[in-house]
C-alpha cells in the first residue's frame, strides 16, 4: 500500500465562523446534555426525549470537530508534533504507565518519523545521527 496525500485538504476548520463550545477536558454539565472530552456525551442524551433524554448540544458537537479539524490542518500544513512532558506525565497517569520516557519527533525519516530519546530511560542509549 501506498502513502499519498488525500486528495481533499480540511481548507478551513469546522465551524470556524459558527457557533461553538470550548470542550472542557472534564467536568461538564451532564444534567444538561453537555459534553467533555473525557466522558464525550453524557447517557441522558442516548435516549429519547420522550424517554426522559435530554437532547445533545449542536455547539458541542462543533465544538469538539473544531478542535479535531485544527489538528488535522496543522498536520496537513506541515506542521510536526513536538514533546509536551506535562502531557507525557499526564497520559502516563491516566494509562496507570509506570514511566514516561522523554522522546521528541526530530523531523522526517524512515515513515515520516524520527524519535529521539533526551533522557536515558532505556538500558542502551539509542544515538541517532
């Protein structure tokens, strides 16, 4: 299988100019049918209205594809990653990982990914040139 470019690049971000959230982390109002990114949408917005539900909300919804289609154009722009050690910690936590190895993208190689360890972490020192 071939890598190539999609043919159709994101030329905006979704619902640049529309109406939006800013999708908390956590936290959200459940209650209310709101969303966050840890739980997504709440189960009361699963089910009719009818049924006791409680309809989801449009701004939400844009909310989160705004931030999905602004990674997605920064990528698509050429944009590369780079390490982010309060985030690594963070993920690390979450996932009950025992450690964080500090590694950082350093360009494009093999796949379009170099890694670099900055840490010794590991029992033999990887050196890229």
């Amino acid at each position: 299988m071939s890598i190539q470019r999609p043919e159709k690049l994101f030329s905006s971000k979704w619902a640049e100019y529309g109406d939006r959230f800013n999708i908390e982390d956590t936290g959200a109002d459940y209650q209310n049918g709101r969303a966050d990114i840890e739980t997504g949408f709440p189960p009361q917005t699963m089910k009719s209205v009818l049924q006791g539900g409680v309809p989801p909300w449009g701004q939400d919804h844009n909310g989160i594809l705004y931030q999905i289609t602004e990674a997605i154009q920064w990528m698509q722009a050429g944009g590369l990653p780079s390490f982010n050690q309060d985030f690594c910690n963070k993920k690390m936590v979450i996932q009950k990982e025992p450690s964080c190895r500090e590694m950082i993208q350093t360009g494009l190689g093999f796949y379009g990914n170099v890694w670099r360890i900055i840490t010794d972490l590991i029992p033999t020192r990887i050196k890229l040139t």
